[in-house]
C-alpha cells in the first residue's frame, strides 16, 4: 500500500505515545471532528481529504485528495491559559524539523504558525484551545503540483514535490511529525515548570 496514512500502515511505525488512539477517515470535515471530548492526551486523528479544513484567521485550507498531510492532535497541557498560544510556535518547530528530518528540503518557522521553504508556505498549524485542552491542526503540502496549489494564497504556496522534483512517502513525514512534536511538546512543559 504505497503513500497510506492508514492507520495499519503508521500506528507500526509509531516511535511515542502520540498517535494512540490514531483516527483515521479518508474523507471527512475537519480532523478536529474526529476527536472525542474524552480522548486522552495525544490522541490524532487523520484523513486524505477535508471538505471544511481551516487556517487561522478564518482562511479555508483545501487539498487534493492524498496529496497532504492532514491531521489534529489533542493536548492536555498543565500550564497557565496565558502560555497556551506558545503552542503553535512549538507545533511549527517540530514540522520543520520533521521535515528537515525526512526530507533535503531547507525550511524556516514564519511566527507564529508557518513553515516556509524559500519563503513559501509548505505547512501551517491552527491551535484551539477550549476548557483546558488543546487541538492542534496541522497541514504539511507534500505531493501537490505546482497547479494543484492555491494561486490566491497570501503567503506564496509550494510543496514538498515541487521542492523536491519528485513524489514523496506520507507516512514516514507523519511518522517523524508525531515524534517531533512530542519532543517539542514535552520540552515545552518541562520548561514551562521550571519557569513558572
């Protein structure tokens, strides 16, 4: 099954607690909607297609299908409400490091949400936090063409394919992502402890 985002192809291949419960639908509104309230702290969920997917400020972020990788990842953080908007700066890091990780792909964080690759717009996050839990949403363009991007974007739009010049595997981005994020999150939390 090659470039699956299915969970018998990437719960295997999880290196962390993130990702379990993994929640997967090929086609859905939002990956926010798959998250149960109860859910426990990283718990993910993932599609191949979003018909209602959402940047920040309001802006819609649409994919072909299976081109992306799409997902929501639920946190549970102990910290004051005033540190919660960090968390997007953290989710961007661990991206761009996932990317770097899995890819030759050269990229940088555009505070306080946007991972740029020669300062086009490869992934963003949008966190929302509500009655002390977090959703991260995170959009990562990998196979798209050059056609398939969004032309009215405000910041210019690329692809890991377009970057690259060739097809890539979704799964072992994902894979990465999840870890990256982990790391990035459990290091934000321990320092938040220490400093606050």
């Amino acid at each position: 099954m090659a470039d699956s985002v299915a969970p018998e192809t990437i719960v295997p291949a999880l290196r962390g607690r993130f990702g379990r419960p993994y929640r997967y639908a090929d086609v859905c509104a939002s990956t926010q909607r798959l998250l149960e309230d109860d859910d426990e702290e990283g718990a993910v969920a993932v599609t191949d297609e979003q018909s209602e997917g959402r940047g920040r400020l309001g802006r819609t972020w649409h994919a072909p299908a299976g081109t992306s990788i799409l997902l929501s990842v639920l946190l549970r953080p102990d910290v004051p409400p005033a540190r919660l908007p960090e968390l997007s700066v953290v989710a961007g890091r661990a991206v761009a490091a996932a990317i770097r990780s899995e890819t030759p792909v050269v990229t940088a964080v555009k505070l306080p949400n946007d991972v740029l690759v020669g300062g086009r717009k490869v992934a963003g996050v949008l966190a929302e936090a509500t009655d002390g839990r977090v959703v991260l949403g995170i959009g990562v363009n990998v196979n798209q063409t050059a056609d398939e991007l969004p032309a009215e974007a405000q910041t210019p739009a690329t692809s890991l394919r377009v970057e690259t010049g060739g097809i890539l595997e979704r799964g072992p981005i994902l894979v990465a992502l999840l870890e990256q994020l982990e790391r990035a999150y459990d290091g934000w939390l321990t320092e938040s402890a220490t400093s606050g």
